[in-house]
C-alpha cells in the first residue's frame, strides 16, 4: 500500500496540530544542541498555542501542514516581512521553518512540501526563497541543497540568551 501524502494550507483552527508538531520536530532536532532546561523555555516561548495563533493570524506569515495517510506529520512556514542579509535588493519569501517529524522522513513529505513553497513563491513572482539552518544539521542541509538551495552566508540563531548556534543562510534564486 502506498502512502498519500496531502498538502493544506493551515487554518485557524490547526494551531494545536501546529503547536505539537512545533514541539515535537524541535526537540527531536536540537535535544543536543542545548541542556533541557533551555530546550523546554524556546519551545515553551516560541511553540505555545498563544504565540502560534499570534503567528497564524500575522498576515505576513502563512502555514501548511503535511500528511501522511490523513496523519498529521509536518508544517511549514513562510513570511515574506525579514530580509536576509544580502537579498534587500530581491522580491523574498523566508522559509521559516520546514517540520517533519523523525518518523516519517524519507516518505517524501519534505520534498513535496518544498514543492510547494516553490511553486508558490513562483505564483507570486517572488526572486528568491531562503532559509536559515544549523551548521550542524547535516541532514537538512543536504535535503536543502538537492532542492536547489546554496549556502550564501552565515547567521547566529539566538537559541536562547545565553545559548547560541551558528547557521547557514541558504536561498534558491526562481528564474522565470
């Protein structure tokens, strides 16, 4: 039996679904980077229901969820109000997060969610997509670069305020 994968746009409503799968892609991804203790503050600051209905209801951010046989099992998230340092000059869309939990990678969740951004970054004429990802995320980083994404710079990612992490700034130029 073959497993269908299904893309939707997120929905007020799903910001529960967004919430735990925030939670748990996070912790399985950076449980290493910090101690537990500032693993469980970002993910309660920055995953609570409250900040992701803040995020759902901004109108410069948007969501979609992925599925796996009417499972739940990733998100995504653009915005298209941050410049990259070294895109000002460009139409941008920032791919924020892209989620999939452990256990269904290698299903083609991902990509087909990277799909998507794609392909709506082209509906709306847009240069550029990029991205920021942990140095250390070899996985990710690989996953990004068969998409088309180039490492352009670096960036600090403020884990915490006394922890940090240095990232890749990764983009995609859309040539029509």
């Amino acid at each position: 039996m073959s497993n269908v994968i299904h893309i939707r746009k997120a929905e007020r409503h799903d910001s529960g679904t967004i919430v735990d799968l925030g939670r748990r892609t996070f912790v399985e991804t950076y449980a290493e980077v910090g101690g537990n203790e500032a693993l469980e503050a970002y993910v309660r600051q920055k995953f609570s229901p409250e900040k992701i209905e803040e995020e759902l209801n901004n109108p410069f951010a948007r969501f979609y969820i992925g599925f796996v046989n009417d499972i739940a099992v990733a998100f995504t998230k653009l915005r298209n109000d941050r410049k990259a340092k070294g895109l000002e000059e460009k139409k941008a869309v920032e791919i924020e997060r892209i989620y999939v939990l452990k256990e269904y990678q290698g299903f083609k969740v991902g990509k087909e969610m990277m799909e998507k951004c794609r392909q709506l970054a082209i509906e709306e004429k847009y240069d550029t997509i990029w991205l920021q990802v942990w140095q250390h995320n070899s996985k990710a980083i690989s996953f990004y670069q068969k998409a088309g994404f180039v490492v352009f710079e670096t960036a600090v990612f403020n884990f915490t305020p006394t922890v940090q992490q240095d990232d890749f700034l990764m983009r995609l130029d859309l040539y029509y």
